[in-house]
C-alpha cells in the first residue's frame, strides 16, 4: 500500500480526533480525503509536525494524532528524545516510513536504508513503539488512541504518490477552524 | 532586583504557563528559576525550531507560551518563524541570549551577534533590546504587547543585562 491508500483507510479512525498532519503530500491527500476542522494541515515547516502535536497534546486532554513521515522524523530527529522524556498518553505519533521523500520526487530517505526507526524510537527511551505492515495499521492505530499509554507507530509501506492539488485554504483559517475544534 | 525572579514572576502575571528552553551560560539562572514555578510546565527541546514547534501546539491547546534561546537560534529558526509562527500567526514571546555582544569573551559569539538584528528587521519580528537591569521593567508591556498583537517578539539580553561574566 502507499500512503494515500493507508490514508484512506484509516481516515475513519483519525475523524473524531485531533490530527496534525505532515506538509506536502500527507496534508493534500488528508484534505482530500477527509477535511475537517480537527485537522490541522502543516503548509510548511518540514520536520515539526511531531513537535506541534505533542506540544498540542501536552496542553490539553484530548487525543492527539501527529501524522509523520520517516524523512520529517529524520529531519527533526530531536524530537523522540523530547517525546520520550515528557511522556503524555492522550499523544500518538503515527510515522508513516515509506523509506522515501515522497514529495520531492520520493529520493531514498536512510531510513529505507541502514537506518531503523523503529529501534531509534526505542533507543531515544519511547516505551511504546509499534512496528507495523500498512494492512495491519487500522487496529494497531485505533488501540493506539484508545489506550492511556502514548504510542509512536512506524507503519511501514511502499513509496508512491498520487496527483492532487495544493492546499489553497488560509493557514490562519486552518488554524482558527482547529483551535475551535479543540476547544468544541 | 532579581532580575531572573522578576521575568518568571512577569511569565505567570501574563497567564504564561508553557514555556521550552535551549540552555545558555546567561540564560541558566531564569531557566531554573521557569523550572522551580508550580504554574509553568517546563519543557527543554533539544534545537529551537523543535521547541517552536512545541509551542505551535501549545498555543493551539489553549496555552500560552515562550521560548527561552541564545540567539545563534535564529539562524537556525528562520524558516521556522516565518512559515509556522508567523504564517498561522501565533504568539510567541522569544527571550534571548544575546551572545557576542559587549562584555562578551567569546569571540565566535560576535559572528552571529552582527547578523541578529538584522535578521530579525528582515524578518519584521518586533525587537526589544535589554542593556541595562532596569530595561526589565519593559518586559510586562511586552508580554501583554506579543499576546495582543499575534506576533512572535524578541527580547535580546546581553551579558551587561545579566551582570556580566565577572573578571575577564
């Protein structure tokens, strides 16, 4: 599977609940698949989509989904020691490993290679982390939100894209719509 | 004064309750002083467009919240603070090390010191420069100025204002 058709299987699951999502492609085929105020579309800043659910999740009591890929996790790799340390159970960080930069034309990332970010979570102290084939993502996902323990997922896929447009909504509209989602 | 009191005291005042740090020499004092306040949920972030991030979130969760950094950070954080926080246009008060300036013994600290202003004017982020003990009284009005204008704002802190490195 490739990352729109995981999308698209799991965007049931992630409707109810609070989600940011990774720019570039993850955002556009979330906003296509299923838009909604709960999602909160990263139109740049490759890299913090981790950083801005956790803090998220950090600052209030409802779940929180952070939708990554494994180039953005490698980009602010920094981020799993801090995720680890300051531990919150309303947080899910979903990595979405297709072992490529899928936006920029899907150049090889290293974790495709040598690199197991699997093993790196654990190493960086996560307690939780779940490796998982993308058929198998949907109850691994759900269970994931259901329980009081914080999860990192590395979903492991096929690299591919489908054509979309960009996100032309407003960021300050995308943010305004989201924050009274969490609020609602 | 205490002036590392006074800034934690003015934090709380402003309902500031969110705050990630990137430690500095001149900046530990305030640090702990954020670490020691009951209404502060403190978070350290290993580089500062991570701790942005953070903060992103925050802010988005209901909190207010502040970034504690050198100012080296603002080479590393421009894409940060221009397609983040300020194209969402959020918040952010950014209390700010500012290293390479007078008193200053390290001299590699001079080669980011002569870009930070600049940088920060290309960047349009409204920047207050703190010298003297005194200019510490303006950090209330600035808090409330950040919240109200939706903005990230820097606060530049040189060694003079934090009392120096002592005999050089």
């Amino acid at each position: 599977m490739i990352r729109s058709e995981i999308l698209k299987e799991i965007a049931p699951i992630l409707n109810p609940h609070l989600v940011v999502c990774n720019i570039g492609l993850p955002s556009q085929e979330l906003h296509m698949i299923d838009d909604n105020e709960r999602n909160f579309y990263m139109l740049g800043t490759m890299g913090l989509s981790s950083s801005i659910g956790f803090g998220l999740a950090l600052a209030q009591d409802k779940p929180v989904i952070s939708i990554d890929g494994d180039g953005s996790v490698l980009t602010n790799l920094g981020t799993l020691p801090t995720i680890a340390n300051n531990a919150t159970g309303n947080y899910t960080l979903l990595i979405i490993d297709n072992g490529s930069y899928g936006s920029t034309g899907d150049q090889p990332t290293y974790a495709g290679m040598k690199t197991n970010l699997t093993d790196v979570a654990r190493a960086c102290g996560c307690d939780n982390v779940i490796e998982v084939q993308d058929k198998d993502l949907g109850p691994v996902l759900q269970g994931a939100i259901d329980s009081d323990e914080m999860t990192i997922i590395v979903c492991k896929c096929d690299s591919g894209n489908i054509k979309l447009p960009v996100i032309t909504l407003d960021p300050v509209v995308i943010r305004h719509r989201f924050m009274e989602a969490v609020k609602a | 004064m205490n002036i590392d009191k006074k800034i934690a005291d003015d934090l709380v005042a402003n309902d500031v309750s969110f705050i990630t740090t990137v430690p500095c020499k001149q900046l530990a004092g305030v640090i702990e002083e954020v670490e020691k306040r009951d209404d502060i949920f403190h978070i350290p972030s290993n580089k500062e467009d991570e701790g942005m991030g953070l903060c992103a979130g925050a802010f988005m969760g209901g909190k207010r919240p502040a970034i504690i950094m050198q100012n080296t950070a603002i080479g590393v954080t421009i894409n940060t603070l221009a397609t983040l926080t300020q194209f969402y246009r959020m918040p952010l008060p950014m209390i700010i090390s500012y290293r390479g300036e007078l008193r200053e013994p390290v001299a590699c600290q001079v080669e980011m010191a002569v870009h930070t202003k600049a940088l920060l004017a290309q960047l349009n982020i409204p920047t207050y420069h703190f010298h003297w003990q005194k200019d510490v009284e303006e950090f209330d009005n600035i808090l409330k100025y950040t919240f109200m204008s939706n903005k990230p704002v820097a606060i530049l802190t040189d060694a003079n204002f934090w009392g120096g490195y002592g005999d050089q």
